[in-house]
C-alpha cells in the first residue's frame, strides 16, 4: 500500500518508467514513441488491472505538459514560414480542415450525438501532430525540402485554427450558455470570451513583447544557466496560470502566446534548447496521463465506429488535401507527401477531446474514440510515408486524371516559348532554388552562366521568371520536367534540392537522356553520398562533411597553411 504522501513520487516514477519501456519498444518497432507513451498511460490506467496511478495528479502533470507543449510551439512559430507558404498552405488547411470536420460530425450526428458534441468530434479528428510529422520529416531529410516546408505551413494554420476553438470551446458549454442572458445567450457568451482573449492578445503583444524578452536577456547576463533555465520555464508557466486567473483564457492558449513573445528575443534559440528536456518530460507526461482516460474496451464494443474514425483520419482528410495539393498544381510528390503527413491526429486532438468532455459539451465515448484512432493511425504513419514513391509511380503510370490535375494546360510546368535558345544550349539544369539553389544562382547570374531552375515551389518559379530567370514548375524526379528544363542540351545537372530520395531518379532521367552531362548533388546522407560517388555519377556534396571541409580550410588559411595541407 502506497502512503498518501507519495503519491506524487509514485505516479512520476510509474509514468515516466513505464513512459521510457513502452517508447524504446515502439522504437524498435519502427512506431513514433508517442504510441508507447499513450500504451504506458492505458498500462497504469484505471481500465486496466494493476497498480492505478492517481488520476488527479496525473491530470495537473499533464496540464503542465499541455502548457510546455503550447510554449514550444509558440516559440518555433514562423510568421515568415507560414507567409512563405500562404497561397496553399492558408486555404488548403482550411479547406481540409472543413471536409474532415464534416465527416467526423456526420459520423458522430448518425450515432445520435449533439450537434455541438459532433462539431467537436471532427474537429478533434480534422487536426494532424506537429510532432508526428515533424519527426517523419526529418528521419527522411524533408524538413528543408518544398514538400516538407508546405506540410508544416499547413499544420501551423491547423494550429492556429485550433488555438482560436479552444477560445471558444468554453463559450459554448452548456454551463456558459445557460448562465448568460436568456435572450442574448450563445452571441454574447462569444463576444465576452473574445473580448478578454483581445484583451490579453494586446497586453502580450503590447507589453510582453518588449517586457519579456529584456528580462530573459537580463537573466542571461548572469552567466548561470539554472537561472536562465527558471526564467524560461516560469515565464511559460507564469504567464499560462495568470491568463487563466485574469482573463478567463485556457492554459494552452497563454501558454502559445508566452512562447511567441519569447520568439522577439534574440536568445529564442537558447530559450528552445534549453527548455527542451524538460518539456520534452513533460510532454511525455501529457501523453501518458491521455492513455490512461483510454477505456481499451471501446475496441471491442465499438469496432465499427473506431475503423469508421480510422478511415476519416488516414483516407478521408488525406484525400481531400490531396486533390487540394493536385488542384493548387503542385507536383503529384508534394500532395501525396503532404496526405501522408496528415494522416494522423495527435496532441492537439487530444487537448480539443478533453477540454470538450470537461466542460460536457461530448460524451467521453468521443474520447475513447480518438484517441484509439490517434494511436492506430501514428502506428500506421511510417508506413505510408514509406509508400509515397509506391504510389506515385502507380498513380503516374495508370491515373490519367492525377496527370491531368498535376501538370496539364499549367503556364508554370513548361518554359515559356519567349526564352532564347541560346540560354538553352550548355546550361546547367539547377534543381531546388532553396537557400543552397539560391546562392548557386546569384553565382552563375553574376558569371554570365545561363542555367535553368526546376523547382517545386510555384511561387519561386512566379518570381524567377518575374525577373527573367528560366524556371520550370515541377518534380524533377518526373523526366518531363527535365525534358522540360531541356536537359539534353545542359552542360550540367546540379541538384541542390535537399531530398536525397528523388536524386537516384534525376541523375537516372539526365544520364537517359544526355549521356554527357556532368553531374553534381547534394545529400543528406553520408552513405549515400559515398555509394553515389563509387557509382561515379559526378560530385557529390553531404552538408555536415562539406561543412566541415570548408571550416578546416579556412581556418588553415588564417594560420597561413598552402592548399598542399588542406582536406
């Protein structure tokens, strides 16, 4: 029998332990660890027999987990990233977001729910983890790449979408509705909780955004990093507890917004890494503390229902953003890319499920339901990642209809008939224009090199060709884009996008097609790098090695070494 006084000790040391066991083994099972720490929670949970941790504990830890996990992504919100992306990214996600809305709530009107409750339950299941998909991201080297940067613009308009229904959530409870005037009701209890949210959102951005930012340096100057670390985490804290005692504000929203008055400091970047670990912790506490409101019986009793959220999450809302993707006439690999990325649901899903259930606005069956269908859907996340390039080479060689919608009467996807031929005849075919393509290009323009760009990005290829850069809007791993490019006329093919996966298949197209054509690429990865260039395709740069090259060279040269030294 546990003493009541260490309860606390009890409950950390179970979650956090069970947490660390059930996460490795999802790892070593090619799973996102989140579905170890949901499978921890269900474990030490009250649905399962056992030690039961205490639900009420675990539920404040998970509200500080909650707050951390919205300060994080307050801090690395990218105003500039979004904008970057805006013309898919801003009505893509809100048009995604609809149709999964939508489906989730007919699912949830046909079983006799409320329509408020229902509006919640598809909302909850129209919404993607930024953690999931970043982490797919980056294990594929795609956080850099077009298809990477529009897959994250979109999720951050998700959460932003997200953000304003927690505002509003409580604005339609039953408890707020019927407190308010009877013959104004739901209007006013909106316009009252949107007045203190405006309140708030000024104050912050009036006076936290200079005020905070000065203290945070002011703790820096100390030169102690506990103190620096307090003065991170007790402004994310501090700010979230106070919003909710002042201005009637969630938690998870003062939370965000202390993270994005941090961002207007010079050391956010220090802010982020150092408070990393310890929302990292917690985090994996929120995750835990959601499994164990998980009642595992739903699968047994409710089978239908959960494969019917299951196809909602992983075919419904990804093949509306997938035609969305094909009708914006972006590549067939960025919208299978982007589907796959959102084929998942996760924290914010969970944070809209339970605020949903606390203030009795859906059944708690909703949340059973969600997050069995969070959990089976990031199990199956990897996997379709795995299958894009299945995919879209089946799709291209069979769906006239993905070829229609992907390149097709598209004044972007060909050159136009204006460009000079002789800009045409032993150019270098440039593929990426990101900030590597970019830097590559003010070189050769201020050579006098011609070259041609290839890139996905339809808004860089608007502005090239703005400023009279030849530029083709495209896959390259799709040979009509090189054609296009006119590859078999190009002195050279240099990749610089950063998606290694697609670079076997260019250099494939340009060696068919002009078998002389010299070749240089850029990976992310070491191996591959040096089979590529046992392969003698050209030269290959890997970032961390080049990087390296480049460092150890200038610094011989300072020391006066000659070239006979360097490496």
């Amino acid at each position: 029998m546990i003493p009541h006084g260490v309860n606390l000790i009890a409950t950390l040391a179970a979650a956090l332990g069970l947490a660390l066991a059930m996460g490795y083994l999802a790892h070593r099972l090619r799973l996102p660890p989140l579905v170890g720490y949901l499978a921890a929670g269900i474990v030490i949970g009250p649905a399962t027999p056992g030690f039961v941790a205490d639900g009420e504990l675990a539920r404040q830890l998970a509200e500080i987990g909650v707050m951390l996990l919205m300060f994080g992504v307050g801090l690395h919100f990218s105003l500039e990233d979004l904008l970057a992306v805006r013309r898919i990214a801003l009505p893509g996600a809100v048009v995604q977001m609809t149709v999964a809305t939508a489906l989730g709530a007919a699912a949830a009107r046909s079983w006799g729910w409320t329509l408020a409750a229902s509006g919640v339950f598809g909302l909850a299941l129209s919404v993607a983890s930024t953690v999931v998909l970043l982490r797919a991201l980056e294990s594929r080297a795609m956080l850099e790449a077009v298809n990477g940067r529009i897959a994250v613009g979109w999720l951050v308009v998700e959460d932003l979408a997200t953000v304003l229904a927690l505002v509003l959530l409580p604005a339609l409870s039953p408890g707020a509705v019927s407190s308010s005037p009877a013959r104004h009701g739901l209007p006013v209890t909106l316009l009252v909780s949107l007045g203190r949210v405006g309140i708030f959102v000024a104050l912050m951005w009036i006076v936290g955004r200079r005020l905070f930012p000065k203290m945070l340096w002011g703790i820096a100057r100390t030169g102690s990093r506990e103190l620096f670390i307090l003065g991170v985490i007790a402004v994310a804290i501090g700010i979230a507890y106070g919003s909710a005692e002042l201005f009637g504000v969630s938690f998870a929203l003062g939370a965000f917004f202390s993270g994005m008055v941090m961002r207007e400091s010079p050391l956010v970047h220090r802010a982020a890494e150092e408070s990393l670990p310890l929302r990292d912790a917690f985090s994996v506490l929120f995750f835990v503390s959601v499994g164990m409101l998980f009642e595992p019986r739903v699968l047994a009793q409710q089978p239908l229902r959960v494969l019917a959220v299951l196809a909602i999450i992983v075919v419904g809302k990804s093949l509306a953003a997938f035609f969305l993707v094909l009708l914006f006439r972006y590549p067939l690999n960025t919208a299978l890319t982007v589907s796959a990325g959102l084929a998942q649901i996760g924290e914010f899903s969970f944070i809209l499920a339970g605020l949903g259930v606390a203030l009795g606005i859906m059944p708690a069956m909703g949340q059973s339901l969600i997050l069995a269908g969070a959990m089976i859907s990031m199990a199956l996340n990897p996997l379709v990642f795995r299958a894009i390039e299945p995919a879209q080479n089946w799709i291209r060689a069979r769906s006239r209809l993905a070829q229609a919608l992907e390149r097709p009467d598209d004044p972007l996807a060909a050159l136009p008939t204006t460009v000079d031929l002789d800009r045409l005849t032993g150019q270098v075919v440039l593929v990426g224009y990101g900030r590597v393509g970019r830097r590559i290009g003010e070189a050769l323009t201020v050579q006098g090199i011609p070259f041609v760009v290839a890139e996905e990005d339809r808004e860089i290829v608007e502005g090239l060709r703005a400023r009279d850069i030849p530029a083709v809007c495209g896959d390259a791993s799709d040979p009509a884009v090189l054609i296009q490019a006119h590859i078999h006329r190009a002195r050279l093919l240099v990749i610089a996008a950063p998606d290694a996966l697609q670079v076997r298949r260019m250099i494939e197209t340009a060696r068919t097609v002009n078998p002389r054509i010299g070749i240089i690429a850029r990976t992310h990865s070491e191996e591959e790098a040096d089979l590529l260039e046992k392969e003698n395709i050209g030269k290959v740069f890997f970032g961390e090695r080049e990087l390296a090259r480049s460092m150890i060279q200038h610094v011989l040269e300072r020391y006066g070494v000659g070239s006979q030294h360097r490496s």
